[in-house]
C-alpha cells in the first residue's frame, strides 16, 4: 500500500497527511479502478443481461474496498497517517440513477450476480442528472438538478459505440461502464450505461429541473425520469427507452456473435431480464435487428426473442402499468410500431375477443406489459402475495394462458451493503457468534438464536444501536442542521412519497399523539419519528403530504409541552447514503402501505436487518416477513389485501363513515385548524383535507384506528427493554432469507440458468 503515499506525491505533490479529503477520494478511486482493471472477467458461454431505466447505485467506495477484500488493509493505512475512510466517503457524490425500490433492486442484484460468480451485466443509461436534489423551503420541497458528474466518477469510458435510427435521423451512442466487484473472489462483471456524446446541459434552466424538451439530441440522457406532465416530456420518456434497449439489444448480439452465436441459437448465449416494463422495446427491437440485419424471417425472430427475453413486474397500481399511443411510438420509430403492430395481429388471431390481453387497444394506445408476457418467456413478481396478485386477479388473463410462465422471486438486499458497510460494528458481532459464512452466498443468520440469553451479547446489540443512534445524530447535524436526541425512540418512515404507503396516516397518528401529550400523556420515553422521501414534482397530493409533515414539525417544535417528548422531522434528500445512517439507528420500521398495493418492499428487510422491529400491514414482502419472525416479534394490523381488492372491486369504501368516526374526525380537521394555517399555507392543506375527507383513494382513514392502538403498544413494548431486545434478536437471525443472493440463486434455478461457479 505504499503506492498511496507514492500515488500523493505523483498527483497531488503532497503526502497523505496533508491532501484534502477530495484528493485522497480520487487517489482511492484511482487506487481501485486499477486494481478492478486486473481482475478476472466470466467467460462462460450464457450470460444474463440486466436491462433498467434505473441502477440506483449509492456511493462505491466502500463497498469496492470491501468487495475487493481490502477495506481493513486500506483503513489502516489511512489511520497511520492519520486519515480515516468515514471523513474520505464524505467527499463522494453518491450516483442516484434511479428513483426508489425498482432502481435500488437493480444495484443489489448487480452486487449478487457479480459475488456469486455469475457472468451477467446490467445495461441502463448514463443520466447526467440523477434523481433531482430534494430541498425544504418555506414547508414545501424544491427540486435542484443532481449534477454527480461533476468531478471525477467511477463511469470508464469505452470505445464502444452503435448506431440508433431514429425517425428524425440517426444519432451515435457512447458506451460508458462501471466495474462491479465480486465479493472477494477476483472477478468482476460490469453495469454498461449509454450515453451520447452531443448532450447539453445548457438546456437546463439554470437552478431548476426545467429543459428544452424537444431537443433530443442535447436532451436525451440529461435527467432520469423527465417530468412527463405534458407531450414533449412523454415523448422524451420514449426516445430514452429507445435509445436504451436499441442499444442493450445491439450489444448483446454483438457479444453473443462474439462468443461464438449463430443467432438463431441466441438463447443459449443470452437471457435478457427487463426490470419492469420500460425496456420492453427490446422485444420489437431484437425482432427489427435480427429481420433487417441478420436475415431472419419476422417467425425465426419472434421465435428466438420468445426464448431470451424474461420481465419482473414490480407494481400493481394501475395508473403505473405502462401504455403509450402508438402514433407517439411511430413519430419515434415507425419501423418498431410497424414490428407492434404485426404482433399485435398475431395475438389478436391467437386469442379473438380477449381484450384483457391484446397489445394495442381500441384506442389505439399500446400495452407495454402485453408486449412483455406474450414475447418473453417468463414473468415475475417481487413476493409471494404480490406475485398471487398478479395471477390471480391483475394479469389473471395472461396467466390462464400462460401458467407455466408465471414465478414468484421474493426481493432481497445485498448484506455486503446493508449491513457490512452500512453498520460494521453490528457485522463484527455478528461474524464473532456465527463466523462470516453469511457474508455471501446463502446467508444463514439462525445461527443467532443461540444468543438468546446470552446477555453479553444482548447488551452488545443494545449498545451497537445505541452508537448507530449517535452516529445519526451527528450526521443530522451537521449536514441537515436537524438535531435529534440520540436516546430517544428512533421511528422511521423513509421511501418514496406515495399515498399508497400512506405517510399521511402516520401524519395522523403524530396529531393524534400530539393531543395525547397535550392532555398530559406523556411518553416515559421520548419518540423521534423521521421521514424521508421525494415526491414526484408534478403529483400534488404527495408534495401536500410533505407539507402536512413539515408543517406538523414545525407545530410540535414551538409547543414546550410537547416538544420535550416528540419530535418530528422530515431529513431532505433521501438517498442512499442518508438511508445508510437511518436505518442502522432505528428502533422502529413503518410499513404501511394499504394492503395489496406494495409490491414487495425491500427497506422493509433493510430493517429487520439491522434490528428494528416492524409495524406493518400485511403487504408485500411483511407478510414473509411476518411469517418469519412470527406474530410476537413484529406489530400487524390492518384490512387484508383481499379486503382491500373486494372494497375496490366494490366500490365499496365510504371516507365519510370513517371521517365522522369520533376518533378520527378531530385529526382530519386539526389540519386545517387555526394552528396548522398560522404556519402551513391554507389552500395547500385544504386541499390535503379535503382530499382525505371525501375522496382517501388510497384509504388512510380505513385502518387508523387500529394503527393508532398498535403503535401506542409498540411504544409501550420498547419500555421493556429485555423483551424489546429478544425481539430484535429474532428479527435480526431470521433476515437471512431476505439476502439478495438467494433471490439471484432463485432467479437463477428458475429463469437464467448460468453456469455457477463454486464458492470460493
Ligand atoms: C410508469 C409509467 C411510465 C413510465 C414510467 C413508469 C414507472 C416508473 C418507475 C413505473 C414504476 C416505477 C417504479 C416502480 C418501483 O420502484 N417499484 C418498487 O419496486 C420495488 C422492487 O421490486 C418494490 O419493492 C416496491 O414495492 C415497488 O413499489
């Protein structure tokens, strides 16, 4: 390692000691992308590509050294001349090329691929501007362009670059990649972002997220998800789609000719999984190169796509699942919309009259999940009751057609991330009672149980939630100006802002607790609740709820008889890095979405994980969770997901009859109350009210009274510390399931099929 003091004289003309912490982070990154460069690349004959509009990637420097097996050897060279690898992270910008859980799935299953030795990459778009940097201003959120490529990145730049006709001319794209490390065993695959040489980040009007749409050849990689509130912004989303599976599909024919292919036999060479529907041009466009430049006939292509192509829903939300019309799609690409069109009569002829799975509709609008069921080869769901769901009631037409088709593949999280970087004292413990056998591969924490009344490690899990508490609080104030009482109760809601996961229900229950102290009860401990989350710009109802919540902080803070035991706030720009502080100092996990609306979850498992107990309804991925930990060790409550599907089905759920209840009423209105308008703006929590009072589409008020006694006990519970502990000892030795390597294995058993190669 004495190159790192040689490596600072030659580029910085200083010692160790004496850089900046920005210099030491480009000697690392330097330091790292030369030791990647030397590692092994899989050569086996199948590979999987990981097609996704986003990778939300989070910071690497961390997990490189930690992949790379030298983290310790690195810290301790740091710590000899008096550095440290805590102050050097700082001084990355972390890459937010994604928006939630779909993007941050993607980084996860691209750190499993690579550390259990299978050759499979993921290919996306090189954003220049990530998901925008979330601002509080006056109570409301302000959205700032995310410039992380200022500076020096990770991104390698290749001499790779392909064609892409589209309508209004040809344009050429860059290859740029990112190596992604195996954990410990010296190999590397690599996520591939497209870019183009020609974009122009004058276009953005300066300080704010607004662009000339229509320029596409400066536009097209310049912001993940452009706002699509109007025509230009949806056409834009295509061009993006276009230009990314145009180019994924071109490089994988490239490659597959490469190792040997003749095409027709593309499927042993290849598997193509689409993360959700935004790249499922690829169908058509596969179909387009295979007929135009390899002589296929339009049967011979459709058949080999049929064998390559594998797609995971991650949402049931209606309003979600993707459909553009098909003249947008034809001003983008006629030849694509010609190849929509062709399949489209081919399904049509297949199944006449079921509609519930033709590709374009009478309105002529084009179905992007049809295109993706009937063309790929498989489709999957995010969890177990979600993947029902899906056959069951959402695509039960596609799945009486094609049972053999339909999977479930329950989410999962990579440990080397959420626990070994994110919270290594508790990684430590956890190595020094069962070994680090869980580090990779299947992670098999119920070894743990046998620590039950082992009261030295008890005592040890209580004190390492304890320092993460600290640790959080530091951070808080110094980068947010928020400061937080580290000994008090940590109780966290952080994702996207969505009515469907229903912040504004936890809001109510703040109100609630809020008169509760008022009227002299007083927790014996007192209670942090933090949010964090982005809204999308355009969705109202979500920037309202973020105002309800600040407004609320902002309340509970000027009122001295409350402020001493509740504290409410909202942290800014939830991203990655700030999750990875979060969620190790949290006591308690809130996951409650409106039962069948929440995929999966995954933040839900990132938790568990580190020890907090959840408080959930039976949704998405709880439910395993649930079934895990068992009903002592985590707070259900709530309607059913089938409650909820039958209520819908119904039309059957009144706001009114939950609105008069006596216990909820005086909540809804507090937040149109003189108090909450003296320091909200009226017309913005009116409109919150009123939304909640005679429409509640996603029914906050249906299950709040329940939430409300639930949580009450949950705080109670955390008195006895004893028991609390025990339960987080439970929750902690049954996460193991919840590793990302085991959904990559079972993606694999079920769908790929990759050589794997031993454990090393
Ligand atoms: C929709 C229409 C047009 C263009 C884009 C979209 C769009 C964009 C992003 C639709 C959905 C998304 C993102 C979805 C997402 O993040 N889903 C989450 O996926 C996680 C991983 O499977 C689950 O854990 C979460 O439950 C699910 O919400």
């Amino acid at each position: 390692m004495n190159t790192m003091a040689a490596m600072a004289k030659n580029q910085f003309h200083k010692s160790i000691e004496d850089i900046s912490d920005q210099e030491l982070y480009y000697l690392l990154l330097d330091l790292i992308k030369d030791k990647s460069k030397g590692l092994a690349t899989n050569h086996s004959k199948k590979k999987l590509y990981y097609v996704s509009a986003e990778f939300l990637i989070g910071k690497l420097l961390v997990n490189n050294l930690l992949n790379l097996g030298i983290y310790d050897q690195v810290e301790e060279e740091l710590q000899a001349h008096g550095r440290s690898l805590t102050e050097v992270e700082q001084a990355e910008k972390e890459p937010s090329l994604g928006n939630g859980g779909l993007g941050r799935l993607a980084s996860c299953f691209l750190d499993s691929i690579a550390s259990l030795g299978m050759n499979g990459d993921g290919i996306g778009l090189n954003y220049h501007f990530g998901l925008f940097r979330q601002f509080f201003d006056n109570n409301q959120q302000t959205a700032k362009p995310d410039d992380w490529l200022g500076g020096r990145t990770w991104l390698n730049r290749t001499e790779t670059t392909f064609t892409v006709p589209f309508k209004n001319g040809p344009v050429s794209s860059t290859l740029y990649e990112i190596d992604i490390i195996g954990f410990k065993r010296g190999e590397r695959n690599r996520l591939r972002l497209f870019d183009l040489d020609t974009v122009n980040s004058d276009l953005i009007q300066w300080g704010t997220i607004q662009f000339d749409k229509k320029n596409i050849p400066e536009n097209l990689t310049l912001f993940l998800y452009p706002d699509d509130s109007d025509h230009a912004g949806r056409m834009l989303r295509i061009y993006q789609q276009y230009f990314m599976v145009s180019n994924a599909a071109q490089l994988i024919i490239r490659e597959a000719l490469d190792r040997g292919s003749n095409l027709h036999d593309l499927a042993d060479y290849a598997v193509i999984q689409i993360n959700d529907t935004h790249p499922s041009f690829i169908i058509p466009e596969l179909i387009r190169l295979l007929t135009e430049d390899h002589d296929f006939t339009f049967e011979e292509a459709v058949a080999v796509v049929r064998q390559v192509v594998a797609f995971t829903n991650h949402t049931i939300l209606s309003e979600a699942l993707e459909k553009w019309p098909l003249t947008d799609i034809e001003a983008v690409q006629p030849e694509i919309a010609n190849i929509i069109c062709r399949l489209d009569r081919m399904i049509k002829e297949d199944f006449p009259d079921n509609h519930a799975v033709e590709i374009i509709d009478g309105s002529n609008t084009v179905h992007m999940a049809s295109i993706a069921i009937h063309f790929g080869f498989s489709t999957n769901g995010v969890a177990r009751l979600h993947s029902q769901i899906l056959v069951n009631s959402e695509l039960k037409a596609f799945a009486d057609i094609y049972p053999e088709k339909f999977s479930n593949k329950t989410n999962g999280i990579t440990f080397r991330r959420w626990i070994m970087a994110a919270n290594p004292r508790l990684a430590h413990l956890i190595d020094q009672s069962i070994g680090d056998q869980w580090h990779q591969g299947i992670s098999d924490l119920s070894g743990l149980s046998k620590e039950k009344d082992n009261k030295e490690f008890i005592n040890q899990l209580a004190q390492i939630k304890q320092a993460n508490k600290e640790r959080l609080a530091e951070h808080l104030r110094v980068s947010k100006r928020i400061e937080i009482k580290p000994d008090s109760i940590i109780d966290v809601q952080i994702k996207r802002i969505h009515e469907y996961k229903r912040q504004q229900m936890l809001a109510l229950y703040i109100i609630y607790k809020y008169f509760d102290i008022k009227n002299g009860n007083r927790p014996q401990t007192p209670i942090t609740i933090l949010f964090g989350g982005k809204a999308a710009p355009a969705y109202t109802i979500a920037q309202d709820i973020i105002h309800l919540i600040l407004t609320l902080s902002a309340l509970i803070k000027e009122d001295p008889e409350v402020a001493p035991y509740l504290q409410v706030e909202f942290v800014s720009n939830y991203n990655v890095t700030e999750a990875e502080y979060l969620i190790p100092a949290a006591d308690i996990s809130e996951q409650i979405s409106l039962a069948s609306k929440e995929a999966s979850g995954t933040g839900n498992m990132k938790f568990m994980l580190n020890g907090a107990l959840t408080i959930c309804t039976l949704d998405g991925a709880n439910v395993e969770i649930a079934e895990r930990v068992g009903e002592d060790n985590i707070y259900t409550f709530g309607k059913s997901s089938d409650e909820i599907i039958d209520l819908y089905a119904n039309n059957a759920y009144n706001p009114q009859d939950y609105y008069n209840r006596p216990a909820i009423k005086p909540l809804v209105d507090f937040i149109v109350s003189s108090d909450m308008i003296r320091l909200g703006h009226e017309s913005q929590l009116r409109r919150l009210y009123e939304d909640i009072k005679s429409k509640d589409y996603f029914m906050a008020m249906i299950d709040l009274e329940e939430y409300i006694a639930l949580k009450d006990k949950v705080y109670q519970d955390y008195e006895d510390q004893e028991a609390w502990l025990d339960k987080v000892l439970v929750n902690i030795s049954e996460a193991g399931y919840f590793s990302s390597d085991r959904t990559i294995l079972e993606y694999n058993e079920g769908i790929w099929h990759l050589e794997v190669a031993d454990p090393e």
